[in-house]
C-alpha cells in the first residue's frame, strides 16, 4: 500500500529519556513535515524537509531533533530537553502537485510518565 | 503574520441539519492558499479543499460547501443534511508567502457532532 506509516501509535516514555518517532513514505515525495497537536491549540510546525539532507525549523522546534538521510524517512527526536513533550504528533508529506496540500499519517501519541 | 481563527471550538447538530464552519484568517500576503482539513476519531487529518485567494467562486462538492469571503477574510465550510459520519474535528488553514508557503498555519480546529 502507498501511503504514509508512522510508528509507534503510542508510547510512554520516563521523563529525562529520548524518543523517536518513525515516519516513512513509499509516494515519493520530496517535502516531509512533523506537526505537534495539543487540545484547543491546533497543529503547531515542528520542523520540515523539503530535500534529502536538508530539513529547517518551525515555529516549536525547541526540544526536537530530526534528520533526513532518505528521501523515504524522516524521523523526529523528542529530547530530554522538551520540558512539555506529552501531545500528538503527525507527519505528513506535501503534494508535489498541490502547494500545501498535505498528506497525514496516522499519528503518534507520545505520554511522558 | 498568518493567523486563522476558528471560533467555534465545539458544535453539536442534530443529523439531516446544516451547519456552517467558520473561519476567519489574516495575513499581509495579496497572494495565498486557504485550506479545510478534516480528523475524524482516527486521528489523521484528511485534505477537503484548497483555495487560491484569486479564486472566490464558492465550491460544491456534494454535501460539502465553501463560501470564501475576501471582503471579510473568512473561508466558512458548510454541511448540508449532515450525517453522523461528518463527526469529526475540522480545521481550517492558510499558507503564503510571507509564512512560506511550506508553512502551513492552522486554525485550533472545530470539533462537530453529529447526533442521530
């Protein structure tokens, strides 16, 4: 199947602890973001890569690493330095076609313990 | 700056009834995109529609409606005869220039109900 896969679906993490969440696409496409999603706060941008080995910063990139190695993958780290890491977080890819017309996948729900 | 505004954080509507989504957005850009997205209880969001800000015919698509406002600078969704399958959180968003384009704002969304 085409599409987006992220991975976990949920995760609990220690406080002081990394994670990493998975996001990975078979479409092709060259822009990838990661968005956060808080109740009664929307989705905020992360970071994005519109290019392998390029990536630029969003407006709460504090306390989140990413990297992009393949054009296919493009992970977010959640730090120990994130004092709120506790939310929802979508990756998603653009249309190459359509500027802004995103693509989601499922999501990660990440709860620090 | 780009700001979307949602003001209806939550709506409940009996099914087979309209209802009406609104949006209010800002931006010093002459030139943008607007946006309704779509995350049922599953969680992704689904792309419903784009708009160029040179475009302000209104849009149909089945059920679906969209009444874009330069005037006002709104973007309101509508659902004709909703159905229980509509219920779902919705936002709206807005990217351009000044943001970058890649940059897309989104409002705090709309959470609907729909009752059967």
């Amino acid at each position: 199947d085409g599409g987006i896969t992220q991975s976990p679906k949920y995760l609990f993490r220690k406080e002081g602890q990394n994670v990493t969440l998975s996001c990975e696409q078979n479409l092709n496409h060259d822009a990838m973001y990661w968005y956060r999603q808080d109740p009664g706060q929307g989705l905020r941008l992360i970071y994005y890569s519109q290019i392998v080995n390029d990536f630029q910063k969003g407006d709460i990139a504090e306390g989140y690493s990413v990297s992009r190695e393949k054009k296919e993958s493009f992970p977010l780290t959640v730090t120990s330095a994130q004092k709120n890491p506790t939310a929802f977080y979508l990756c998603a890819i653009e249309n190459g076609q359509t500027t802004g017309e995103l693509f989601f996948g499922e999501g990660s729900r990440l709860t620090v313990l | 700056a780009q700001k979307v505004t949602q003001a209806q954080t939550e709506i409940s509507v009996v099914e087979k009834e309209d209802v009406t989504l609104d949006c209010v957005y800002e931006t010093r850009d002459t030139t943008y995109y607007l946006f309704w997205y779509k995350q049922p209880p599953s969680g992704e969001l689904v792309f419903l529609i784009r708009r160029n800000s040179f475009d302000e015919q209104n849009e149909i698509s089945g059920r679906y409606s969209w009444n874009f406002q330069k005037s006002t600078s709104s973007f309101n969704f509508t659902i004709t005869a909703s159905q229980v399958v509509d219920s779902a959180v919705y936002f709206c968003a807005l990217s351009g220039p000044s943001g970058g384009y890649q940059k897309v704002t989104f409002g705090i969304g709309t959470k609907l109900q729909v009752i059967p």
